[in-house]
C-alpha cells in the first residue's frame, strides 16, 4: 500500500473518532465507547506498523464481555500494565475509570456542594423575606393593641385597690388544707388569688435542684443573665427541661401531683402551656424590690379577659426560708387591680409568706401573676442564699381560627426560646418528648407530634410583645447595644445599619430585605467564580487524559456540571415553592390575608342610646355582665363573684334560696324589696355593662326582676346549673368568632331562650334578660286540659327542617305545684349616698386627687367604670379621678367656714357664709376673716379644706410625683391652724400645715 494510500486511512480513522467523540447519545465512559476508541487506536497503530490495519478477529467472547484482538478480557478490575501492548491498552479504561471517580468526587466537593449551599441559603433568606413582608409584618399590626381595643374589649372596670381589697393579713389562711376538695382551692384561688401547696417537690428533689442551680449561678456568665428587678445580689437563669436530672424530676412531680395538678387545670384550663421557667437567687445584701404585679393593667386579663391570657406562677422553695432571708411578700386580694403603684397599701398590709416561722422548703405558692408581690430583703449575714424555682402556666391558645387572645403583656416571660410551644404533658415527660431537633421547630411553630397539642410558640410571643414595645423592647438604647452586640446571631454584613430612632419592627424589615439582597448578588458572584473554576479544572484535566491517550471536551464537561447545578437549583425551587404554598393556605396565613387573626370578638361600640344613667363603678357595687361567660376563661369566668357587691349579692341570694320556694308571692316581693332597699341604703347598686362598654344602673324594675330570678334559680340546682350553661352558649353565639353564620345569631339563639323560658315557666320562674331579648322570641302557649307547656317559634323563625321543632317541659307532682307569678315592683327608693355617682352628678372633687382642696364640679366623662372627668365651676377640667376622690355635693350652708378668692389670680383666703343667693345665682355673700370685708363671689370660687382632729391619722406625701405617702398621726392642734403630726418611728413634725395633708385609707 503506499504512502499517500496509508496516510488517506489514516486520516479517514481520525475522522471517525472524532465523530464517535461527538456521538452524543453514548457515554463517553461506556463499555462501547471505550471498545471503539480503542480498536481505532489498534488500527491506527497496525497501519503504521505493517502499513496495512489488520484483522480484528472476533470482538465478544461467548460472555457477551467485549474482547481486545489478542484475546484479553477488558474489565474494570485490570489495570496493570504489561510489556504486552494489547494488555497495556485493556488496563487504559480501568485506570480511565478510577480518575473519573475522583474527578466526580472532587468537582461534587469543590464546585457542586458550595454552589448547591449558597443556592440553597439564598432561597432560605427569599422565603424568609417573603413571609415576613406578606405575613409577619402584617401580622405585627393585628396583634397591636390599641386604644381602640381598649375601649371595645374592656370587660371589667379600672379598680385602684385599697387596704380594704386585701382578704387576709394571715399567711396561715392562704395554705391549702387537706380536707379542701378540687372546687375549694379553685374557691381559694378565686378569693385571695394565690394559694399554699404543702409538698409540691419532694425534700430530695427540692435539695439536689438548689445544689445545681447554685452550682450554675457560680459559671453562669454575664450574657446568660435575666435581669431581675433590684438584681444586686441577685441571680436568674434561663431553664431547659433536660438541663439536669434534678429539673426533669421536679417538672415531673409538679405534673404529678394528686392535689396541685387537678386545681391546676380547674383554675388554667387542661394541659396548659408553659410560658415561663427560671430560677431566682437572692443572697446577704440583696434589697426589697419595689411591689409590683408581673402583668401590667393595660395588657392583662384583669380588664380584658377575653383579650389576654391569665397566667399564673407557682414559687417553690428549694430550701426553708425565713422572713430575714427574704421570703417572698404578698398582697393577697389585689388580682383584679389596676394600679400601677402599690406602696403605699402593700407596703402597709403586705406579709411574707413564711410568716413567724418559715416557709418550708418544697411548699409552693401559686399565684395569679396580677397579684401584687416583691422579693423581700435578704438580711441575714449568716444565712444560706434564698434559691426559688418557677414555672409560669397559661391557657393553650384556641384553634388559630378563633383565638383572640395575646400574651399578658408586662411580664419577663423568663423561658428559654426552645422551651416556647410546649405543654404540661410534654414537661411532665421531658426524657421522651423533648428532644433536638423537635423540642426547636416545636418552638418555631413548625413541627409537633400527633399525639402533643400547641402551646405559645417563640415567633407568635415574640411578635405579639415586640409589636406592643413590650419587656425587652421598650428600650431604645438596649435595641441598640443588642444589635451592635450581634446577640441577634447574624453577621453585621447581613445585620441592617442602625439609624436614629429606628424601632425593632422597622429594623427587621430592613435586615430581612437586606439578606435577601446580599445572598442573591453573593450567589451570582460565586456562580460565575466557581463555574470558571470548573472550567479551568476541565481544560487542565483533559490535558492530563489527553496525554494518556484520551480526549475529552472541557466545555462538554462544564457543561455537565452545569446541567447538574440546574437540577440541583431546580429541586430546591420546587421544595420552596411547595412549603410557601402550603404556609400560604394554611389558617394562619389566611387568618393574616383576611385581617382577622386575633381580632375583637367584641363589636365596636356605637353611639350610647342607653337610657339608664352611666354609673361610677365602686367596690360595692354588684357587676353583672356577659363578657365573662366563656369556658375558655377557666375559672377566670367566675371571677366577678368573688369581687366587691357581688360576693354580699351572692350570699344574700343564697341565704334567701333557702326558703324562697315556700314563700307566698307577696311575701317574696317584700323579701326582694327588702334586699333592694337595705343594698341602697350601704351604697350597693347592681350595675350591667352595655354593649358600649359603660356601667349602668339597672332600673328598680330590672332590679327587682334580676334578684327575684337569682334567688329562685338558687333554690334548683339542677335548673341553676341549666340556666348558667345557657348563658356561657349565647356569650358564645354572641360574642364567639366560630359562630358567625345565620344559625348562630338568630336561630340557635332562638332555641336556647324557648328552652329556658318553657323550663323556668314550669317551675314558676319568669325569665329576665339583662340586654334585649331576641326580637323573634317564641311564644309559650298552653295546650291541652292537661297543663303541658309547647314552644312554638313565630312565623319567620321556623328552621327548614323535615321535623317541627317542639319542647315540652316534664310534668311532675312537683312541678305542678308551682304557678307562674307576677310580683309587684317595689316602691321607688330614692335614698342616695355618697357613694352612688353617675354620670352628670353634681359633685365635690379633691383636686388633682392629692391636694386637701374640695371644689364644687360636675362630673363630665367617666372612662373604664371608674375614671372620671368633672369640670369645675370655674371651667377647669380634672382628668381621671379616681372614685374616692369625689362626693356628692353638699349644698354650702350659711356659718360654714370655707375658703374663697376675690380676684381671678388671687390666693384663697379663710370666710364664713353669711348668705345664700337665690337657686338662680350661683354667688354667695362671704366675710373675710382677715378684714372682716364682706364679699359677693361665685360658688366656682369657693372651695372646702378638711380639718383633721387630734388622734386622726393621716397621710403625709413624701414624693409627689410617685403620690406615695407616709403615716402619721395628729398629735396637737396648734391656734394658726396647723398641726403637730408624729410618724411610726416617733419623729415628730411640727406645725403641718392641714393643706398637705391626706386622710389614711383604712383597711
């Protein structure tokens, strides 16, 4: 063959291989690629050699294995090479096989991985972006609680507490006894507001957990810290339920046991969560914190028990503790106060719970976390330091769909962020249900077991307290050293810039777009770095193959890696959209993109076109309304009986139970007269609060009608019992946001009222509805000789139903005795007293409700039943004052002493009355006493003082701007008018003058 013969073969072999090369529907790593380049490069070879290709013989042996011309099995597993160039040639695609394998791994390591993490940190920092601007920044604006709410959710009145509010001065009566039954220590709890449980922690228990907890306060660091108030030499700590042996085993015993647990939930509600978990430690030295209640007003269910959860902590003493070391002081009976300031009561006839004696290590007091109370002094150099460990219990929070109640705002919510979400029951076993990763997504809100329930997750909490500037983000300057810290946990390249007056929620608005922003150009900057990496890696990895007898494309090869990435990318897009679908169709987001997740299940209130007088709500006035008819409230429902008027009410109703139903008729309207009349005449008046939020004062009628149907129901238990069921559905019906539709507003409220009418008629009691009834109300008609009672709905009123809707009440010998009564009205009883102030009252106000000067005024505005407005004569207005600060007027009579001013700008100067204008001039005639000049003034510009008599006690203010006071007591009166007063430890102050002076409340 020639030259030019051999050279034209050859060529034309190239050409094959690189259109086998091309062939893009073969592996290049495959058995046949492999066979293919190899049998040209032997035919390349041979016709070099011999200047002609030789025979290749048979290709397989009877295998099916592919085979070289000399016979050799090609297999991965041969690869050495051999002075026998057929062998040597078999061995390529072994060796070809391994360098593969690791070009795989390492491109997987250095270019995959790293791309796939970005993309995927990317799509996270998307997400999160996405979720936070269409739900959680919504979110924050539905769980901001406003003023508005404040006016259309309150269900009780603002109550400044007083000594007179606190139910005991005995520690020994807030101990729960053994012979107290479930519905006792509910009672108990209800009456004081906190209550003593013997035993809760077993003495082991109780000692090998103050042994751990003093052991992590020795290497707790400064950032591991809770603030505590007055917090010289004094410690807290964040608890994890597994932390140590010794907390799991007291959780547990807590859960546990037979007498705590059952009141626990009574009181709670079933399998409450837990909102807080921590110890406190006070050492020699630690001071008197000030009196304080751990749920703030404003924000708590003391006035808005519909709005916000109760909460209650349960103190246990890891040692016995004296009143020297600081044992815990309580102010028993001020739960449902809305001070913000109790010193000067609390501090007068508040005690510590260990008494003379101690308070023994185990003992637990549980209290309702509105109570007033303070860490006491710890003032015994050789005492052991006071450790106490807490929990916090809250309701679980409702279906998402129909929960409209937030976090009790105020509180230190001292509970380790991953400890968020969970239950009693998932405390009470810690070992099995509170594990990582499950115990964090549970607190995220993410993931809980089927068999678990949902307590208050971190974001939902954290939301609601950051939304209202709540504890922790109120303070401007701790945002700023939080976020300069990076105690947040991002890096300060991902952390938004700090700019002046910037708030929390606008702050993570700006880092949640920020990380969005930065990961995106990071992820395309790396994108492009990493894939010309791989490029190069390819250029110089078919460089080495080349030179061992392969090609290989390396623009092919990035090209595949590329093809992988896009999988890779695409998967994870999937998965993202996927989860933001499924956040989006879930309650929540629907909740959130409707605007009603946690909203008022109140309306708002219209215009007042209530006729009854609007009432100034005082302490011995008997409450009655319907906004704490909901089972969901625990025995926060019941909390109005135990409060004020209503607790005489109720024994007054329960004592005349006993004999009502042998009472003539007219003997029962004279024993309602006579209880309507004597409550009027100690100032007791039954107050009903409208649907506008106001107290107003029943007529004598509706007074009558209320007490006669209280007193009959008291006497059937069983009807009582009926009756109270009916009220808690239509509250419901009412109020309730999972009764919205036709059925619950009209027609099921329909048919709780014909039951109860027909069931009441036939036991002689004649229905009364404190609001309106239905405007379709059925009818009770008799039918038949034989007395049986059938309730028919008006037309218009009938269900679609394919039976009539009828209720027949039973008949009985018993039932038959009662007849349907018709009692008469009382007679108008006009006796007033100081006490009972309605709106419009002419009144005697202390000014400013601190200073001794009484002007004549008329009381304009009363805000949340007990805040009243009055304008004086001279058309200054005093804002919020408080009920005791007011009295009726007493007109001014002639030969009274008073104080008047001439001039407008004048000062106030002692007179005497000497004559009363007509009912048409407000002016009286005054005679100076200084000049003995008479004068002709106008009543705006008279005022009264109060004297004080020797042997009064008296307040004297110490600070004016914290209106706390200090007491003294008169002992001389001097001839200038002032008087020498002598304080507690016996220093004496002379000539006081009577004007800053205050009257001592009394207990």
């Amino acid at each position: 063959m020639s030259r030019d013969s051999s050279r034209g073969q050859a060529e034309e072999l190239e050409s094959l291989r690189r259109l086998i090369l091309q062939c893009r529907e073969v592996d290049p790593n495959s058995d046949a690629m492999l066979f293919a380049l190899e049998s040209l490069d032997e035919l390349k070879r041979d016709l070099a050699l011999n200047g002609k290709p030789p025979s290749l013989g048979r290709h397989y042996n009877n295998t099916g294995r592919f085979v070289s011309s000399s016979g050799n099995i090609c297999t991965n597993k041969i690869t050495k090479r051999t002075k026998n160039d057929a062998e040597y040639r078999c061995g390529i695609r072994g060796s070809n096989n391994y360098n593969n394998k690791l070009l795989a791994v390492i491109r997987f390591v250095v270019v995959e991985l790293p791309l796939v993490a970005l993309f995927a940190l990317c799509v996270i920092a998307c997400m999160a972006s996405y979720v936070y601007d269409e739900y959680l920044d919504p979110q924050f604006d539905l769980v901001t609680y406003t003023d508005v709410n404040r006016t259309r959710d309150r269900t009780f009145y603002h109550r400044v507490c007083s000594p007179s509010d606190i139910t005991t001065l005995n520690p020994e009566d807030l101990y729960i006894q053994e012979h107290y039954t479930t519905n006792d220590n509910v009672e108990h709890m209800l009456t004081h507001g906190m209550s003593i449980y013997r035993n809760i922690l077993k003495q082991e228990t109780a000692a090998e957990l103050r042994e751990w907890v003093l052991e992590r306060n020795k290497s707790m660091k400064k950032k591991d810290e809770i603030g505590v108030i007055s917090n010289t030499n004094r410690w807290s700590f964040y608890i994890g339920a597994n932390d140590h042996p010794s907390v799991t085993k007291a959780i547990y015993e807590v859960a546990t046991h037979p007498v705590f647990r059952p009141a626990l939930e009574k009181i709670v509600g079933t399998n409450p969560a837990i909102i807080e978990m921590t110890a406190i430690t006070s050492a020699y030295g630690a001071e008197d914190q000030f009196w304080h209640h751990d749920i703030i007003a404003e924000g708590s269910p003391a006035k808005y028990a519909q709005s916000f959860i109760p909460s209650y902590s349960l103190f246990m003493a890891l040692q016995d503790t004296t009143a020297d070391m600081g044992a815990t002081e309580v102010c028993p009976g001020t739960y449902m106060c809305s001070n913000s300031d109790a010193d000067w009561t609390c501090g007068e006839y508040g005690f510590q719970v260990s008494g003379s004696d101690k308070w023994k290590r185990g003992d637990a007091i549980f209290m309702n976390q509105q109570s007033f109370h303070r860490g006491a002094a710890h003032v015994d150099p050789v005492g052991p330091h006071r450790a106490l460990f807490i929990i916090t219990f809250a309701p679980r929070p409702m279906d998402i769909r129909y929960e409209t109640r937030l976090i009790g705002q105020g509180g230190s919510y001292s509970l380790r962020w991953d400890m968020w979400g969970h239950t009693l029951d998932d405390f009470e076993h810690a070992n099995e249900k509170m594990r990582q990763p499950w115990t964090s997504l549970r607190a995220l809100g993410l993931y809980k077991p089927v068999d678990s329930q949902w307590g208050w997750d971190w974001i939902t909490q954290q939301s609601m307290r950051l939304a209202n500037s709540d504890s922790g983000y109120d303070d401007e300057e701790k945002f700023e050293n939080f976020v300069r810290t990076g105690e947040i946990g991002l890096p300060k390249f991902l952390s938004a810039s700090l700019t002046e007056g910037m708030s929390w929620r606008e702050y993570l608005q700006r880092t949640a777009t920020r990380c969005k922003g930065v990961m995106i150009k990071v992820n395309l900057m790396l994108n492009a770095l990493l894939l010309s990496i791989a490029l190069l890696v390819s250029i110089i990895w078919a460089f080495v193959v080349k030179r061992k007898g392969l090609s290989t494309s390396p623009v092919r090869n990035t090209l595949r890696v590329c093809r992988r990435i896009v999988f890779y990318y695409t998967f994870l897009a999937l998965g993202a959209i996927g989860i933001l679908r499924a956040i989006s169709n879930s309650y929540w987001a629907t909740e959130i993109k409707n605007r009603t997740l946690y909203s008022s299940p109140f309306p708002m209130p219209s215009s007042n076109n209530d006729p009854r007088p609007v009432a100034v709500v005082t302490k011995y006035d008997v409450l009655l309304n319907d906004r704490f008819d909901f089972k969901n409230l625990g025995s926060l429902s019941g909390a109005l009986d135990y409060q004020g008027g209503n607790v005489k009410f109720k024994a007054t109703v329960q004592a005349a139970s006993k004999f009502a139903r042998y009472l003539k008729t007219e003997d029962m309207t004279r024993l309602v007269r006579s209880i309507l009349y004597g409550m009027k005449r100690e100032a007791y008046r039954l107050l009903y609060q409208n649907d506008s939020t106001d107290w107003v004062v029943l007529t004598d009628s509706d007074a009558t009608m209320f007490t006669t149907q209280a007193i009959l129901l008291e006497s059937v238990p069983v009807l009582n019992a009926l009756h109270k069921e009916a009220r808690f559905l239509l509250a419901s019906y009412k109020y309730g946001r999972r009764y919205k539709g036709v059925m619950a507003q009209l027609h099921s409220p329909l048919h709780i009222h014909t039951v109860m009418k027909v069931l009441m008629n036939r036991m002689g009691i004649k229905p009364f509805y404190l609001d309106s009834p239905p405007p379709q109300l059925v009818r009770v008609q008799k039918h038949s000789s034989n007395d049986k009672n059938v309730a028919i709905p008006r037309k218009g009123c009938i269900l679609n139903s394919p039976r009539t809707f009828h209720i027949r009440a039973p008949t009985s010998l018993t039932t038959k005795r009662h007849v349907m009564r018709t009692y008469s009205l009382p007679w108008n009883v006009t006796i007033q007293s100081d006490g009972m102030l309605v709106l419009g009252d002419v009144v005697e106000a202390q000014y400013n409700g601190i200073y001794n000067e009484y002007y004549k005024g008329k009381i304009v505005q009363i805000r949340e039943g007990s805040m009243i407005d009055v304008q004086y004569m001279d058309g200054e207005q005093d804002l919020s004052l408080e009920p005791h600060h007011l009295t009726k007027f007493v007109p001014y009579s002639v030969g009274e002493q008073v104080q008047v001013k001439v001039y407008p700008n004048g000062n106030f100067l002692d007179a005497q009355i000497v004559k009363i204008l007509s009912d048409d001039d407000d002016r009286i005639v005054a005679r100076l006493e200084d000049s003995r000049k008479k004068v002709k003034i106008s009543q705006g510009w008279v005022r009264r003082v109060k004297t004080f008599l020797i042997g009064d006690i008296v307040g004297v203010v110490s600070d004016e701007e914290d209106d706390d006071m200090v007491m003294a007591t008169v002992v001389k009166e001097n001839s200038d008018g002032t008087v020498n007063i002598e304080f507690e430890d016996g220093e004496i102050m002379l000539h006081v003058d009577v004007m800053s002076l205050r009257e001592w409340p009394r207990l």
